[in-house]
C-alpha cells in the first residue's frame, strides 16, 4: 500500500484592495461603457464621447480588467452587451448619478446661494428668474434652456435645480407642481385644406399623418393622442427628434401635429399656422424639482412662479 501525496492547501483568494474594498473604478471609464452601451456600436460611440475608436476601445479593455468580466462583444453590426454587462449596467449608471449628485451637493454646500431653473421652448421664465434675483441680490441664479427630451435627466444629473417644462414628463423621484394650463391646437401648412375652420375635431384628422419620437411612448400617446377616444390608432407621420425637424415636415406637407397653444407658432415660422382643436384635454406647465431637494432658494422660485408664471391666466 503506497502512500497518498499530501494534500495541496487551497489556493489563496484572490488579493483585496487595502480595506477589503472592491476595485478602484475609474468613473471616466465607466462613462465610456454607459455610452457604448447607448450606442451598441464603438465607432458612434466614440464620435459621441470625441475620441478616437482605438482609444476608446482600450479604455473599456482596461474596465473589463479591473472588473474581471467581458462586457461587450463585438459583432458584424456593431456590439451587444454580454450577461455581465447586462448586470453591470444599471449599476454603472447608477454609479455616474452618484458621484454628480455628490459632485453637486458639495459645490452647493460651498455656494449655497446659487439655483440654476431649467426651461423648455417657448415657456418665459424671466418674470420669475428677475424677482428672485431681486429678493436675493447675492445669489446667483441662472437660467439654462433644455431640449423637449431632457428636463427629468438634467434635474436628476443636477444639471439644473428646477425646470418649467410641460407634461408628460418622467416622474420619478421628482416633485411636480402644475402651473397652468394650455389648450392643444393643430398646426398646418398655410395652404391645409383646413386653414381658416373657426375649430376642428379628431375626426377631421383621422387620417393624418402625425410625426413620432423614438422611444417615448407617453410623448407620443398625449400628443398624438394615439389610441384615439374610439379605440383607432393615430396615423404614422416620420420621426423626428428635434422640434425644428417636426415644422419643417409639417410645412412641406408631410404631416400636421399637435402642439401648446402657448407656441406663437405663426411667429416661429410665417409658413405655418393653427386651428383650434375640439374636444381634447389641455396641456400642462409644471415646475419640477428634486423630491429630495429642499433648498430656501428652490423654495422662494417655487413661491414666484406660482405668482409669476401663469401663462396669462387670471
């Protein structure tokens, strides 16, 4: 009988960090990761970020090192998230909101007199923006106009301290205050066979065309009111995503659209103008904030807006 060797000791665990703490991300690279992941392709990704691609691709080589997992994969018709990139996605976002919210805090414990209010086209936040400089001469307060699409991620990412922007707007962990209302309108090429009606309804547009955003089903419901009261769909107009490209489709006559009454939209463009629209709901000015956000000057602009900002409703 032979005897058996030794048995080996267990390797050792892999060596922490001082601590005992996970590994040292680097945010810069994080961000990278979340733009790519946007993408799913490095070339536009990389165009997005204005870096060069090769560099782009080491930066996320360098990530997957330190996290020790392949987080994309390359394919012939760009890339594609792998199962732990899946994983660590959300995390990494939720990572970038982290270190801006804290970024954000600190600075405002360092100025606590400064407020940066959020606005979306067409809504007139001077009345407001004055009154409070007036009643706090020593803040700074400033005013910074937003795209249709980003007054909830500019709040979240502290980019601004409170916006007016319109409904429908993501809620989440915001706090909303409604303003005023507007009524919704149709807008048409001066030479729409509907110029010059005293008012329309949803039946003399059933069919249509109404242009789209992508990726935003709540946008596109309310303001294509799509399905319709009897159940039908709206009819397909293009997508657009800047409201610029939205007028200039509706005055070459590829589609019409509802918008704010509150436009001016024959002072936006002579070639365009509205109809009254029968029997739909009006539009919604808001003033959204934090919901955690309790600052004095967050709550002297509320107090102005609400006097302020009433969109000339008695």
């Amino acid at each position: 009988m032979t005897d058996s060797p030794p048995a080996q000791p267990p390797a050792p665990p892999p060596a922490s960090p001082p601590g005992g703490q996970g590994p040292d991300l680097d945010l810069r690279l994080v961000r990278y990761f979340t733009v790519v992941a946007e993408h799913l392709h490095f070339g536009r990704a990389a165009e997005a970020l204005r870096i060069a691609q090769p560099s782009l691709s080491r930066q996320i080589r360098s990530l997957e090192k330190e996290l020790g997992a392949r987080l994309l994969d390359r394919t012939p018709q760009g890339s594609r998230l792998t199962e732990a990139g899946e994983v660590f996605l959300p995390h990494a976002r939720a990572l970038l909101r982290t270190a801006t919210r804290a970024a954000s805090q600190t600075r405002a414990a360092a100025q606590p007199s400064r407020l940066v209010v959020g606005y979306t086209s067409n809504l007139i936040v001077t009345p407001a923006v004055r009154e409070l400089r007036r009643r706090h001469p020593d803040a700074d307060v400033r005013a910074l106009h937003l795209n249709w699409d980003e007054p909830s991620t500019a709040l979240l990412d502290h980019r601004v301290d409170v916006v007016i922007t319109r409904l429908p707007l993501s809620t989440a962990e915001l706090e909303v205050t409604v303003l005023y209302e507007e009524a919704r309108v149709l807008v048409v090429p001066l030479d729409h066979r509907l110029v010059g009606k005293e008012s329309v309804t949803l039946d003399d547009i059933a069919d249509e065309p109404m242009p789209r955003v992508r990726e935003d089903g709540a946008w596109n419901a309310f303001w294509r009111i799509d399905p319709r009261p009897d159940g039908s769909r709206a009819p397909d107009g293009p997508l657009v995503g800047a409201l610029e490209d939205k007028f200039e489709l509706i005055a070459s006559g590829q589609a019409v659209a509802i918008v704010p009454g509150g436009l001016g939209m024959e002072r936006l463009r002579p070639d365009l103008t509205t109809v009254p629209l029968d029997g739909i709901d009006p539009s919604h000015v808001v003033l959204a904030t934090r919901a955690d956000d309790r600052s004095r000057l967050l709550a002297a602009f509320r107090k102005v807006a609400r006097a302020l900002l009433t969109g000339g409703a008695t």
